[in-house]
C-alpha cells in the first residue's frame, strides 16, 4: 500500500503512504534529520485498495497518474 516516484513533479522522489486510518495518502521524503510529511490527499473515506500507479507520457517529461478505491466505493484518480 505504498508507492515511490515524483508525484508532484518537483524533481524529488516522495513516497506515497496511506495515513493510520487511512483517511488520506502522506507522501513522504527525505530530509536532513530523516523523513519529513511534505503533503497530503484527503480520500474521505478509508482506503479500500492498494495503490496504483501507471506512468504518463507527456512530452519531454513524464507524469505519474495515480489511482486508489475508497470503502464507499469511490473510485479516485489523479494525474
């Protein structure tokens, strides 16, 4: 339930996790004294799937487009 990759197109790789409740996806990277929260999604509603992660092809660069399952069936997808 876990995914690694340059989400938000920064340059710099975060590690995509759920939150303890699953509420929300904490992506993660290093930092100086370790690990430091650098953003997060809220679902509203818990997560009911694994990650899936496809990449984008968008000229020069590539993007990564992103999909999970919430409990209240939600399908939700962001790219």
């Amino acid at each position: 339930m876990a995914s690694a990759g340059d989400f938000d197109g920064d340059g710099n790789v975060e590690l995509l996790v759920p939150s303890r409740d699953r509420q929300s996806l904490a992506a993660l990277r290093r930092s100086e004294d370790g690990v430091a929260e650098v953003w997060q999604l809220s679902l509203g509603s818990p997560l009911a799937t694994n990650l899936a992660t496809v990449e984008i092809p968008d000229g020069a660069e590539n993007r990564i487009g992103l999909g999970v399952v919430t409990t209240d069936g939600q399908l939700l997808i962001w790219q």
